[in-house]
C-alpha cells in the first residue's frame, strides 16, 4: 500500500476547530513537522480539509 508523506507548512492559528482539529489527529504539531501516513480514504479525507496547510508526497 502507498504511503504518504505529509508536511505542515503554515500555521494552525487563526483556522477553525476542525482545521486544527485533523492537524492533530495527523500527527502534526507545529510547522515543520513531517508524519508518514498509509493511504487510506480516512487519511486523504484529513489532508483535504486541512490541503492549504500541509504539503503532501507520495513516498514507497
């Protein structure tokens, strides 16, 4: 299964819960900080609500 390689960019402050909210449940705490995460439907649905804040690679 593909893995996904995320990255946060910008800051938490000033977004709304849910925003602030999937950060967390990704695993990412402050700007800078990169998780590794299987591609799932759970996963994407996480990086999309939160797309503007993160960078995301595919990674094998």
């Amino acid at each position: 299964m593909a893995r996904l390689k995320v990255t946060q960019v910008r800051s938490e402050i000033g977004t709304k819960r849910n925003q602030r909210e999937s950060l967390r449940s990704l695993g990412l705490k402050r700007i800078n900080d990169v998780v590794v995460k299987e591609d799932r439907p759970e996963i994407r649905g996480m990086i999309f609500t939160v797309n503007h804040l993160v960078k995301v690679e595919e990674v094998e």
